[in-house]
C-alpha cells in the first residue's frame, strides 16, 4: 500500500536513539547559553534551512519565526547575497532556504508568508511532479535516506513563485557531487539549468546536496558558475559578516545552518547565538582545496 509520511514524530521513530540523544545534549547546552542572547544583535547575516514541515512541526515553524522577528530583520535569499557581496550588513539579517522539495514546503510557505519572509527552495526536478510509488520509494531511501514522503509537482512549485518565494537548483537526483565523474557533474549542472529556467525562469541560485564539504569538490564548483548559476550554498555552519572588500559572486562560499523543526528551540537557537559569537570575514569564502 503507498504510505507518505507526514508526521515528525513519525519520523523520530525510524531513526535510531542516537539522533534524538544528540538533540537533548545540544538542548541542554543551549540552555546554558539561553543568557547570551546578545550575540544576536550582532549585524551579520544568517542562512536557515529546513528540509520539512510536518503537520506536528507546523506550530513549531511559527514559533520559531516569531522568536527570531525579535532579534532579525527576514531578507529574501537574493538580498541575503547582495548585502554580503557588497559589504551593506548593517544589521541582523535571516534569510529562509528549504531542500528536497518535499510537498510540505507548500505549507512552510504559507506560515513563511504571515511573516512576510521569503525563501528560496532547492528542488531538484528530477523528482518533482513524480506520482510513481516505487520510484519515489528507492529516491528517499537510497538517496536522502528518509522514509517515502510525496513530493511538490511543477504547479506548486509555480505556486510559490507567484507568493515571491525563489527557486533554486539541488541537482537533478541529488548527487553527490564529490562521488562524481567530471562529465557528469558538468552535464548535470547545464540540464537542472536549462530545465529550471524553462518551468520557473529566473531560477541562478545552487545549494550542492548533502552540504558538507567532503560532498564537493573544486570541479563541481567550477561547474556550478560555468552552467550559469550565480551563488553556490554549503550546509556549513556560520554565518556572514561584511567583508574587508567587496567581493565577487564565484569567490562567495554560503554557509546555511541545517534546523529540524522537531528539536527543541534551545537547540535551534544555540546554533545561531554561536555562529554570531565566532563570526568571521573567513566563513566567506570556501577552504584552499576548492579552489
Ligand atoms: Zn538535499
């Protein structure tokens, strides 16, 4: 029978102890750092990213978008990038992005919009509109490692286009750029291009799948900005302060702090508060070997 997922705590159940032992840790360390809030008032700009929004993880969205409107101002994706490139962070910025396209980013959106944030998703086409079960099934579980969840199609992508959200590529299928073959790389990078600027238009920013740096490599940056893509994203943590200089779009390596809505806030906002407190004109740019 098909069967989605559409529950976080769901979700908790398929992975392993260890998953929600590290959440309670870093919990009770951010608890700990609850006093330092005022790192927050640091001008930098942050970078955000989820992945889902379960129907039990919707009045955590909200939540946490009314505990950060306190201490950021919610800039779009392509205004994040501007003031970093042009050094103009004059203040604490947020900007949203989302991965993997799953259905429920509809819904993320919807709460995103009460807020008046806007955020840029990174899906990847190959999968997007897919209604075949046992496709979808060998995607979450040989790819994302995740249990079968349904996927937004072309119309609702459409949809948050129109609410002023952005696109932005994820690859084809989700590769891992590091594990790849030049040609494909390359062949990828014009094909998730060419596709996401006919549905979508205006489609120039890249998030590589998996995010870490051991998934890329210099020629999958080399072939990120050859395709025609302007920014290129991590799910390295940090966040981002005004350079000496400005600097250029190809040199600019994003860094996007991974936030599952389940854990507990403490959790979430520890991350942040320590990303400002150890800001760095460094976190800019990518590490030697990517260049
Ligand atoms: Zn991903």
């Amino acid at each position: 029978m098909e069967k989605f997922l559409n529950r976080y705590e769901d979700l908790k159940r398929t992975k392993s102890r260890t998953l929600r032992s590290y959440a309670r840790d870093l919990a009770l360390t951010g608890l700990s750092l609850a006093a330092s809030e005022k790192y927050l008032a640091i001008p930098r700009v942050q970078f955000l990213y989820i992945h889902h929004v379960f129907k039990d993880e919707e009045k955590r969205l909200d939540a946490l978008l009314k505990k950060l409107s306190k201490h950021h101002q919610f800039i779009t994706y392509n205004d994040a990038v501007e003031k970093i490139l042009k050094g103009t962070i004059d203040k604490p910025y947020i900007t949203f992005s989302s991965d993997d396209g799953l259905k429920n980013n509809l819904r993320a959106a919807e709460i995103l919009n009460e807020y008046n944030a806007k955020a840029c998703f990174f899906i990847n086409p190959g999968i997007i509109g897919e209604t075949d079960y046992e496709k979808i099934k060998r995607f979450c579980t040989q790819t994302l490692d995740f249990p079968p969840v349904e996927f937004l199609n072309w119309d609702e992508v459409s949809k948050l286009q129109h609410w002023g959200h952005e696109i932005g590529s994820h690859t084809m299928m989700h590769m891992n750029i590091a594990a790849q073959a030049e040609q494909q790389i390359t062949e990828d990078m014009h094909q998730t291009y060419r596709i996401l600027n006919e549905k979508c238009g205006g489609v120039k920013h890249f998030a590589f799948p998996y995010g870490r740096f051991f998934h890329f490599s210099a020629i999958g940056r080399k072939a990120v900005f050859d395709a025609g893509f302007t920014t290129c994203a991590t799910a390295e943590r940090g966040c981002h302060i005004n350079p000496v200089s400005p600097i250029s779009n190809i040199d600019l390596c994003i860094r996007r702090d991974h936030t599952v809505l389940g854990w507990d806030m403490n959790h979430i906002m520890y991350f942040l508060i320590n990303n400002a407190k150890h800001a760095s004109v460094n976190n800019n740019f990518y590490p030697a070997s990517f260049k």
